[in-house]
C-alpha cells in the first residue's frame, strides 16, 4: 500500500506545467530537438467488454505496432482505448454509454505503462452503467485534474476532418483537451465555468433575484476571463507549430493559421460580468446562457482562404494531420514527455507528397501503433498483429 501511495503521488500529483518551448528551428526540430525529456510508451493493454471486443490482449513492447484487418473488425477500438489513458476521453464520440459491448455493459481496460520518470505503471480503467473508476497501481484516483495529461497520446484518425467541416463544439471539444492536457489551470478555470453556466442556466428557467444572478456571474466572469486569455495564447502557440508542421508536411509555404474566434470580445472579468447583466433579459426567454466562451470557436484557413470552403480536399487532410502532429509538439513542450502517436487508417487518405511529408515530419523515437487495411510499405519495420471479429492474432 505504502509503495503504491508514493506511486500514486507521483503519477497523479505533479502540477501541470504551463505552455512554454521555443519558436525556433523547424518542425524537425520542434519535435525532435529535445534532449531532457521523459518517454512513455505502452508495454501492454488488456480490454474487456470494450465496443466489439469481448476479451484481448495487445503486446505493445516494440516502437512501431500495426494493426492490419477489414475495416468494421475492431481496429480503430483499440486506439480508441489506448487514447483514453490522457484524459478519459474518446477521439470517436462523447456519448460513454457506447463504448461497453452491449451484452456486458460495463467494460474494463487494464495498461501497462512505461514512463521515465514514474517507472512502469499500471492503469486500470472501469466504465458503463456503473460510472466510470480510474486507478493507478491498483489506487483510486478521485480527482481527473490530477491524472490528466500525465500519459499524454494523440489520435490521428479520419474523424479529425470534423475539425473542419464539424461544428464549433467540435473544435471547442479539441481546444479543451489541449490545453486541458498542459495546463492545470485551464482545466480547473474550464470545469469552474461549466458549473457556473449551468447554475446560472437553472436561474434563468426558475426566477430568481437580481442579487442571486449578479453572485454567479461575478463568479462565472472570472473563470471565463481565464479561459479567453489562455485560449488567445494557447492558439497563437498552436498556429506557429502549426505553419512549421504544415510547411513541412506539404513541402510548401501555403500560409497555414489557426484563428480564435471568441463568441464575446472581453479585456477582462468585469467587462464579461458587464456582458452577461446586459443579457439577462434576452437569455431568460432564451432559457440559456447566450454568450460567453461555450460558444467560442477557432478558425482554420490557407492563404487561398478559409480552408472549410476553399482549400483542395488534399490540403484539408494535410491540415488535419499537421493540427495533430502540433498538437504533440504543445504537448511535448509543455509536458516535457513524448506522447505516443495512434494513427487510425488516415494516411491512406494521404496523397503520396504528403504522406512521405508525414514521415518527414514525424519523429523516429516516438512510439506509434497504426492501423490499416493493407500492410505499410515498410512492413519490416513494424510489428503487425491481425484483428478480425474483435480479437487479435499475431500475423
């Protein structure tokens, strides 16, 4: 007990660093130019009553691990497991009830985690109808702001297109786990907020004083004067990795940007409480909080234009991956950890300029498990394991 206490401690107690790192150098060496940081890699997993799959064991010991089969066997549930050991969130959907198979309905996940400055870690994580339990080294961690980001993974799948094409929700959705990930702070500004937007929403639909609502609101204003200062730094971090990778990925300079754009336009905490008095009155027949950083959204564009309605559908999958591989470069700046890349069938959306600029990209030390329908090119390279019907057979 005493053993896995400190362990405990260690894993689930550090503070999150703040976003930091250079901006200097290439995208090479923004991934790559690290010479203290710590590794993690996945040594094994184990899932049970999880999506489609009753029972199966992944040994994932080697660098590089490929998961080869049809499309609809299992492969993409898999990564959607190994990505839940960041932030107890799925890459693929937020409805949890759909991830315990539906004759158990509840699922375990077991890891076996290797990580330079925690040694080797075992994290189990239980979810369905029961609610979800996360333990680390067979304790209970009752608080998701001290595990997340700890074990940081980053998913590259087909669904990022949605970073596009989906709605602010879905961008939002990104942005949080982000900086969630990085920055403790921002996660306990966001969880903060939420709260007090749904308090407030229930003042709305009931009735309340004016005295009640201007309590709330001097609270919600201040965690929402957080949220749209980090966000403002958090992408303008993004989008300079970002044209690196991008530049690099395509071969060429076509003016890659990420834009925040915030639903209200506020300097600080007093001038947001100011916004929400004056929309009282519209958001109780609304029934709803109207305005405030829930409904903030970012932007992605070319030089050519916004890339959701100008950009060549070549360029729109580079883009997506390009965020992803940013997305572990903020992570490997700010948590001083390389994260484990999953990479769900997407480069075979890839043209063959732009997967060959993938690799470019992409750091040889990172640890990566990949799924595909066809073995890739350098197959020597890889240990390959078949899925079929949800279980694993060694090819």
């Amino acid at each position: 007990m005493g053993n896995n206490a400190g362990r405990l401690e260690r894993v689930a107690g550090r503070p999150a660093q703040q976003l930091q790192g250079t901006q200097e150098g290439g995208c090479r060496l923004q991934l790559a130019g690290y010479f203290d940081l710590e590794r993690m890699r996945f040594l094994n997993l184990r899932l049970q009553n999880f999506r489609n799959i009753e029972f199966a064991e992944l040994s994932l010991d080697a660098p590089r691990t490929f998961l080869l089969g049809a499309n609809g066997q299992g492969k993409s549930n898999i990564l959607e497991a190994l990505s839940l050991v960041t932030a107890l969130r799925s890459f693929r959907t937020q409805n949890a009830g759909a991830l315990p198979r539906k004759e158990a309905g509840q699922y375990a996940l077991v890891y076996e985690v290797e990580h330079d400055e925690y040694g080797v870690t075992e994290i189990e994580i239980h979810g369905g109808r029961e609610g979800r339990k996360l333990l680390v080294d067979g304790e209970p961690v009752m608080r998701l702001g001290d595990f997340i980001g700890r074990f940081p993974v980053v998913p590259l799948s087909s669904a990022d297109f949605q970073l596009l094409r989906g709605s602010p929700a879905e961008r939002r959705r990104f942005l949080d786990l982000t900086l969630s990930s990085i920055d403790r702070h921002y996660y306990d500004a966001l969880r903060q907020y939420h709260r007090g937007i749904t308090e407030r929403n229930r003042l709305l639909k009931n009735g309340r004083s004016s005295a009640e609502f201007d309590a709330f609101e001097a609270e919600i204003a201040t965690h929402a004067a957080v949220l749209s200062h980090k966000r403002t730094e958090g992408l303008a971090r993004l989008g300079s990795v970002l044209k690196e990778v991008y530049t690099g990925l395509a071969d060429a300079d076509e003016g890659p940007e990420v834009v925040y754009s915030p639903n209200v336009e506020v300097k600080d905490a007093s001038q947001f409480k100011d916004v929400l008095a004056a929309s009282r009155k519209r958001d109780e027949i609304m029934g709803a909080t109207q305005k405030g950083p829930h409904r903030d959204d970012m932007r992605l564009a070319l030089n050519v234009g916004g890339a959701k309605e100008y950009a060549s559908d070549g360029q729109q999958r580079g883009l997506c991956v390009a965020l992803r591989i940013a997305q572990a470069t903020l992570f490997r700046e700010a948590l001083q950890v390389a994260p484990v890349l999953l990479v769900d069938d997407v480069l075979g959306e890839l043209d063959p300029h732009r997967k060959a600029g993938f690799w470019r990209a992409c750091p040889g030390d990172l640890q990566i498990v990949a799924t595909g329908t066809e073995l890739p090119e350098d197959a020597p390279g890889w240990s390959v394991s078949r899925v079929k019907a949800g279980r694993l057979a060694p090819n």
